[in-house]
C-alpha cells in the first residue's frame, strides 16, 4: 500500500489518527445530509480501518487534508445491485469534507485520479452510486468520467449508478 497523487492531489491511507478528523467532517451538514448518523458513520470507519477488503484514504489538496474516499471490490460485501459487476471492479463511497473546498471542482479532479489509478492497477472498472437526490455528486462525478443513468436500490434507498470504465 503506498501513497499516490498528482500534481497538487495527494491520497494517503487513513489511519486511527485520522479519526478525530473524519468525525468532525461527519458532523459538517453536506456530510451529514448523505452520510447521517455522524457516531455510526465513525464506528463503521473504525471497524473498517482493520479489514484488508476495505483502501481507506485521505486526499489533501497542496498537503492539506479535505476529503475521504474508500474503495473495495464490488463483491467484498452483498449488494445486489453490484452483483452483476465483473470480479475486481472497484466501488467507492467518498466525501468531501472541508465546506470551504465543495464546489469549486475538487471532487471531480481527485475521484478522476483515482479511477484512472485503480484501472491502471487493474481493476476492469469502477462503480460510484451516489443518493439519487445528491445532484451536486452526481454532477461531479460525471465531470470525473463516470457515465450511467441506471437507477437502482440499494439498502439506503435509491441512487444512480455510474461507471468509469
């Protein structure tokens, strides 16, 4: 596992130091809006730090820390709606959470990086589903190359799925 980045995006893997950041972040309200239940949401990336199934990262932008993404394969955990997704796909769930760094084009620059990676590593694709009412995700997203208009249930409730590929 080794850091990665270019230009002035950074990711590094998260570790229990970051914990009492990212609990902060939860607790922003566009956080909050698609991540609910700041406490909850910290004990899963708790839980999670510990589980090899799981890249935990921390993406700063000229070395400062704004955002968190994950990724795993799409078969790691039961989702039917993933399920269809060849083996080695990569899924990922992402945040940004420092307010003053949302809307002004980070999330598409840093999760276009980090598609291209995982590709260039060898995954055959990757997947993102974001909340079917976070227009300003879904936005982002396909400014970072996701395509997909494919509406599908997940155990949040519904969202868009999008692939880059």
């Amino acid at each position: 596992m080794t850091d990665f980045g270019s230009g002035p995006y950074r990711f590094r893997w998260a570790t229990q130091h970051d914990l009492t950041m990212l609990a902060g972040w939860l607790r922003e309200p566009e956080v909050a809006r698609w991540w609910p239940d700041a406490d909850e949401q910290l004990s899963l990336l708790r839980s999670d730090l510990g589980d090899p199934r799981m890249a935990m990262r921390i993406v700063s932008f000229e070395d400062r820390p704004f955002a968190y993404v994950q990724d795993y394969e799409v078969h790691a955990w039961q989702q039917a709606h993933l399920a269809g997704f060849p083996s080695g796909t990569r899924a990922i769930d992402t945040f940004i959470g420092e307010p003053t760094m949302l809307g002004r084009g980070h999330g598409s620059i840093y999760l276009g990086l980090l598609a291209r990676h995982l590709l260039a590593d060898g995954a055959p694709m990757v997947v993102i589903d974001p909340d079917l009412d976070n227009l300003r995700a879904q936005a982002a997203y396909a400014r970072a190359g996701f395509r997909g208009d494919e509406i599908v249930e997940t155990d949040d409730g519904q969202a868009l799925l999008m692939v880059f590929a």
